[in-house]
C-alpha cells in the first residue's frame, strides 16, 4: 500500500508539472571529489569539490568551453564524469511550476557562458550556489566552493594562468597613458656618470637655465661702483 501511496502520488505531481501547475520541488546538490587529497580536508572543511543541482530526476551544472555559448549542461545525477560521487545534500523543497523552474535555468544559461568558466572566481560551485539562492533564497555549503574563494583572496600569490583577466582593460587604456612612469627619460649608469668628462663653465659665463644669475666680472665692477659711492659720501662728511 505505501509503495502503491507513493507512486500515486508521484503520478499527481507528474500531471500537474504537465499541466503548468506548481508542485513540490526538492532541491538536491551532489558533491564530488576531484582529487584524492579531499579525504585528508573534508573534515576540515577545505577540499577541491565539483557540484551539481538535482531537479525533478536531471542534475544542472556548468563547465568549461571555448565557445561562447552556455557552458551549463544536464547529466544524470551522482554520475560525473572525471570526478568521484562524495554525497548529496538535500538543501530543501519549493513550491514551483516547471515552466518557473526552465525561466530560472534560461536566465542561467544566459549568464554561465563556456568561455567564461574561471576556476576561482566563476566555477561550476557559483552557478550551484545561484541556482540555489534563486530558487530557495538559501547558499551553497560553504566549504563546497571555500578552496576557490580562498584563491580568489590571494591571487597575487598564485601563478598567472590562475589569475582572471581585468575587465574592461581596454577602456581603462586612456587613463592608463597618463599615469606616472618612473625613471622616465635618458637614464646612464653611475659609471657611464663617472666617466663622462665634465665640462667646466668659463669664469664670468651665466650657469645656463638661470638668467638671474650675472658673470664675476659684472658682480666685480658693481662692487667697486659701490665702494666708490661710499668714499665720496665719507668725504662729503668730513668737510662738513
């Protein structure tokens, strides 16, 4: 009787899913392995995890491509190709129709292009946790995706090819054009300095780049003018 209740009721979902009408969804997530190492982590909370979403018996996740075109694909569930079934976490259930459910995964394979799969910053655990946020409002298990946010975190200390590219570099390229180079100019060394004659100005010749300044000889003469100024008025006023 329960497996006959059960299938009856299987079949009521079944005809109102074809019918448009909203039915009970249970929102699955599949975790994977990807390296052997997950088992010496996984207790910590820290591993190199892939996932995927079970809707209605079809798991939803996303991959990399070169193409520009959606990189999120159906596969049957727990069945992953290049990675290891761990567990699956039953995250919770929604009241949806289909047709809600294939607006949500459209908006998705939309936005999660192929070519645009990045392993730290847009990996299959991001479009798990969105498909997730969008249809129960709750988020991916953290230590699911905590690997590659930790990378994101300290990209200057990773290799380049692990780096995402800044978006935008183009725009940015007039701006760019007037920041500050440094030592920009002819530049020697301090032994091509050292070796380099040094000229030495002629006495009484203005130091070029400062025409305040006046020759030796014209500073001598107004000197003497001086000199000569201040006798006269002394004599002036002794015969007073």
């Amino acid at each position: 009787r329960e497996r006959g209740g059960e299938g009856s009721e299987n079949e009521r979902e079944g005809e109102m899913r074809r019918q448009g009408r909203p039915v009970r969804l249970e929102v699955r997530v599949n975790v994977y392995d990807l390296v052997e190492a997950n088992k010496y982590g996984y207790d910590l909370g820290i591993g190199a995890f892939h996932s995927g979403v079970e809707l209605w018996g079809s798991e939803y996740s996303f991959g990399h491509h070169e193409f520009d075109s959606t990189g999120v694909f159906e596969s049957v569930p727990r069945e992953c190709a290049n990675a290891v079934f761990r567990e699956q976490l039953l995250l919770g259930e929604v009241q949806i129709s289909r047709a809600q459910v294939e607006d949500v995964l459209d908006s998705l394979r939309d936005k999660y292009r192929g070519n645009t799969y990045h392993p730290l910053t847009r990996n299959c655990n991001h479009f798990s946790d969105e498909l997730c946020q969008m249809l129960l409002a709750k988020p991916l298990p953290a230590y699911v995706n905590r690997l590659a946010g930790w990378g994101a975190c300290f990209q200057c200390l990773l290799p380049s090819s692990l780096v995402p590219e800044t978006p935008g570099a183009d725009a940015a390229a007039p701006a760019a054009a007037n920041a500050f180079v440094p030592f920009a100019g002819n530049a020697f060394s301090l032994a091509e300095a050292a070796a380099a004659p040094t000229a030495t100005p002629e006495v009484g010749a203005p130091l070029a780049g400062d025409s305040r300044l006046r020759s030796t000889g014209d500073r001598d003469e107004e000197l003497a003018a001086r000199r000569e100024r201040l006798a006269k008025a002394a004599m002036l006023r002794m015969q007073a």
